[in-house]
C-alpha cells in the first residue's frame, strides 16, 4: 500500500505526540490521532520548544539572541522567525560546538560527520538518538509515500563510510517500514553494483543520480536493463538534466522521481511530486522560507529566492533560519495535499561562477547540454581565466565526433552569447568514478586537474 505525503505526515505527528508527554499534558483531550489542525498545532509547540531550548542551551544562539534584543517569548509563531538573523555554512565551520544543544557523550556518534558540500566548507553535524530516530521514521514513511511496503526491494547507492553513512542509515529506515534494503558502495565498478542489484532481486534504486547514469551508460550494450523488471529509480545528489531523466526512464523503462535533501536538515527531506510539479518535505521537523539572497528579505509566494531552514523538533543541533544557498520558489501545493511545495531547485549559489558582469555558469545549465550528448558518462568542470574547461569522461570511443557536438550545443545556449569559446579535454572511461562523492561546482583550474591528472 503507498501512502500520501499528507498521511505519512499526519503518522509520523500522531507517533510523536504519543511519545510527548507534555504536550498530552497540555492537551488532555487529544484523541490518539492527527490531523491538519493537530499538525499545525504540533508544530508551532516545537517551534516554540526549540527556540527554548536552543536560548538555553547553545552559546551560538545565545549570543544571537542577545545581540538581536530578542528573547524567546517573542517568538510565537513561524513569521516571527524574521525577528532573528540567519545562520550561515561559514558559521558551521570548525567544530560546531557553539551549536551543540547537547553534551558530547549524547552524541550519537555513528552519524556524526562531516559534509563537504559544494564549497569545501567542512561542516560537522551532530545528532541525537532522538534525532536519528526520527530522522528514521521520516526516511521509511516518506519511501512509502512512492514505493509499496510489499515487494520492494531497494538498491541503496549513497556514502556509507564504514557502514555509518547515510546508505546504511536510509537501508535501516525502509526496512523498519517493511522493506527489504540493500548497500552498495557508490564507489564499486558498474558491474559488481549491477549483480548486486540482480542477485537480490531489487526493483527500486536509490541514491546518487551520476551513479546510476554510469551504471545504464557503462551496461546497457551488455545487457538489457529493461529485463530486471525495475518499479522506480528514486534519485538524489545532484541537478537532474532531462536529458538524463529521459534516458534512464526510457532503458530502464520505470520512472524516475527526484529526492532533495540537505544533511544540515537530516538527509531524508523532500520528495519530488509529480503532479505538482516540485517537492514535498518534511514540515514536520523543517520549517522553510524563501528570501532575496542579496537582501534577506522574505520574497513574494511563488517567486524564487534562497531556501532557508529552521529544524524544528531537533534534539542535539538544532539549526534556526539556515541558509541553504539552493535557488527555488515556495508555493502551497497543488495536488489536493495541504502542503507547502518546494520549486525545483534552479541552481546553486555556491555550485556557480561569475564569468563576468554578464556571464554566469552553473552545472545545472551545463548538464543540459553536456548529457543530451550519448557518448558522456560524467564531466567535472573548471575555470581557467575566463575560459570554461570541461573534462569529459566517454563511456565509449568517439572522441573526434563527441568534441564537436558539445562544443556546438554549448556556444548554441543563449547564454553563452558573447563567452570564450570553451576548451573540451576528453578522458578515457572510469577517470572521474573516484569524484562519485562529490557535487558538481565549478572552481579555479589551479592544480585541481592535477589530482586525477597523476
């Protein structure tokens, strides 16, 4: 059976209050269940609990709270968020500790790790039992908002550095939810993630969206992926170009639905809706708005800004108006659901490069392109001067041809009008797998070549 997004929503609140002594103090005549005016009752309390509790508890916080004349009273509801200044990447940097809610001893350390993002910030982000466990429910009933809890077996293709990462973390989770979970290592060749998939029967892939492309690109001569019968690839890490969406729905021929999250906001946190046409998150533990990333300001419903985060409910670090640095709009849902609904994500600020005063390059405009031509496995992109240099990986020889055809349908988007033509080196298939890990950014040339280069 597969559940809406609302009623994954709507179960996971009805589990927390009944874990909430307080609040059924409070509330003596709640009836064991949830409902849209229980939900938003719910999450206003941990709203107000959190801003206690992070007043109290963080000297990060404290001191924003302090210097911005604001004491937790004041804040009653979501909007009077705006009362408080943002919390920066940059400010994560280090050690984190000015964050942590928590002793160090409650750290559930399993799941404490660092995140590179796109920029190299290293950004430590601790959790709690509590955390994780919820973090848990949310993953395994959000899987059940697009896969049945009967007959799913699942591929589970993210980071999962000595089995602590988020893969193992995501297989747990499904299989509370009655599925079966498999890990595979992002990192392995094609063909041994490829009889891992068949010796267990799984129907249903999860995880980095440049792994699964590589996988179809390095196979689909070898065999016929439409033959392992799959139900869904539910894919994450990275912008996915309709190029690739197109090409991986037509070989494996299943669909495709996208996963956006953010490990600042506990991983698991939105899915694509199709019918909308964005994003469905968790508003049970995330409250999101949209602002000008030059001003702050909170812009018009539907119009595109930076998305910015309070976690609500989080037990170890909580974080309050947390600018994510991802470009979308923000709009109520129009599917039926009384959700929010996330825009596709337009790009990230920290992912681009100011050419010049005109020319702006980002990899979400670059994958349109760079994947419509069959020949590509991946790509890692770079600035030299004012000159973009692309690395392109074959998954097959053709190299003459390859060159030509991306260069054309590179200087053809409108907004290269006007840039250096860009220069292409072509490399041999396998040379970028070791970059599996990593998000797509364009940076400096300096000696960032060299590194795969040796």
């Amino acid at each position: 059976m597969i559940i809406t997004f609302e009623q994954g929503l709507y179960e996971i609140c009805a589990r927390r209050i009944g874990q909430d002594g307080e609040y059924q103090r409070l509330h003596p005549d709640w009836n064991g269940g949830a409902d849209e005016r229980i939900f938003r009752e719910y999450r206003k309390y941990q709203l107000q609990r959190t801003i206690r509790h992070v007043y109290e508890n963080s000297s990060f916080y404290r001191k924003q709270f302090v210097q911005s004349g604001i004491v937790p009273d004041e804040i009653r509801e979501f909007r009077d968020l705006e009362k408080l200044p943002f919390t920066f990447p940059d400010d994560l940097r280090g050690s984190g500790y000015g964050f942590l809610c928590i002793s160090q001893r409650n750290v559930e350390r399993p799941v404490t790790f660092y995140s590179s993002g796109t920029t190299g910030i290293r950004k430590r982000i601790y959790f709690s039992k509590a955390d994780v466990r919820n973090i848990m429910d949310f993953i395994g009933t959000a899987m059940n908002t697009i896969a049945d809890t009967k007959d799913t077996r699942i591929l589970s293709l993210l980071t999962n550095s000595e089995g602590r990462g988020a893969s193992e973390l995501y297989a747990k989770s499904v299989r509370l939810r009655g599925m079966n979970a498999v890990v595979g290592d992002m990192a392995a060749p094609s063909e041994e993630l490829f009889s891992l998939s068949v010796s267990n029967r799984c129907n249903v892939w999860f995880g980095d969206i440049t792994t699964m492309y590589r996988i179809a690109k390095e196979m689909e001569d070898k065999t016929d992926l439409k033959s392992l019968g799959m139900k869904l690839l539910y894919v994450t890490m990275g912008h996915i170009s309709k190029p690739v969406r197109t090409y991986l729905e037509r070989v494996f021929a299943c669909k495709v639905i996208a996963h956006y999250g953010l490990t600042e906001v506990g991983w698991g946190f939105a899915i694509e809706c199709q019918e909308c046409g964005g994003y469905h998150y968790n508003e049970m533990d995330v409250y999101a708005e949209v602002v000008d990333p030059k001003t702050g300001n909170r812009v018009k419903e539907g119009a595109v800004g930076e998305l910015t985060y309070t976690t609500i409910g989080r037990e170890a670090m909580p974080l309050i108006r947390y600018r994510s640095g991802d470009l979308a709009y923000l709009r109520d849902s129009g599917c039926g659901q009384k959700l929010q609904m996330i825009g596709p994500i337009v790009r990230r600020l920290e992912g681009a490069y100011q050419m010049d005063e005109t020319h702006l390059v980002y990899p979400a405009m670059l994958e349109e392109v760079i994947y419509s031509v069959d020949e590509i496995a991946d790509y890692r992109p770079y600035i030299d001067g004012n000159q973009l240099v692309l690395y392109v990986e074959l998954c097959r020889e053709d190299g003459g041809a390859v060159r030509s055809r991306l260069m054309e349908r590179l200087e053809g988007l409108s907004e290269w009008k006007g840039m250096e033509r860009p220069r292409i080196e072509l490399l041999p298939s396998g040379t970028l797998r070791k970059f599996c890990f990593e998000k797509k950014h364009i940076q400096e040339i300096g000696k960032a070549a060299e590194i795969w280069q040796e």
